[in-house]
C-alpha cells in the first residue's frame, strides 16, 4: 500500500482540491471522505445532500465504479478526478 496524490474538481463551484489516499482503497469510501473534507473546508454542502454523486478519471476519461481501488483501475500519483 502507498498514498499517491490526486487533484479532485468540482464543477459545481469551479474549484479544485489537492488529496493524499491510499491507493489501495476503494474508489466509494474515498469518494465519503473527500466530500466531507469539501463541505467542512467550504463550510457548507457544496453537494446539497446529493446522493448520486460519481467520480469521473480525466485520465482514463470516464467513471470509476464505487467498488473499484484506485490501484486497480490505474490512478496514481498527479491523476486527476471530476466529481458531479
């Protein structure tokens, strides 16, 4: 196991967030960690309690499913994501 560091965008307030994770973890409890980390930095619910929130590789130029880890769908170090 290793962290890598990823960039996350997030359209809905044009902005971009710099994040370590471990590349073995999967893709869904990432997702929960760094939308909270979002919403306390902001100080509020950039996401509006949106349930049906999907993370997108500008890499591999598509979604990455919930249950998949970051090591195994190839998302290292300086990849880039989009959550809408």
């Amino acid at each position: 196991m290793s962290k890598i560091s990823i960039e996350v965008r997030i359209p809905g307030n044009a902005k971009s967030y710099e994040f370590q994770v471990d590349d073995r973890m999967k893709v869904g409890s990432a997702k929960k960690l760094i939308m909270s980390a979002i919403t306390e930095f902001e100080g509020y619910d950039i996401f509006n309690g949106t349930k049906d929130i999907a993370v997108c590789s500008v890499e591999l130029e598509g979604l990455i499913e919930d249950g998949e880890s970051f090591y195994k769908v190839g998302i290292g170090n300086g990849s880039q994501l989009v959550i809408v």
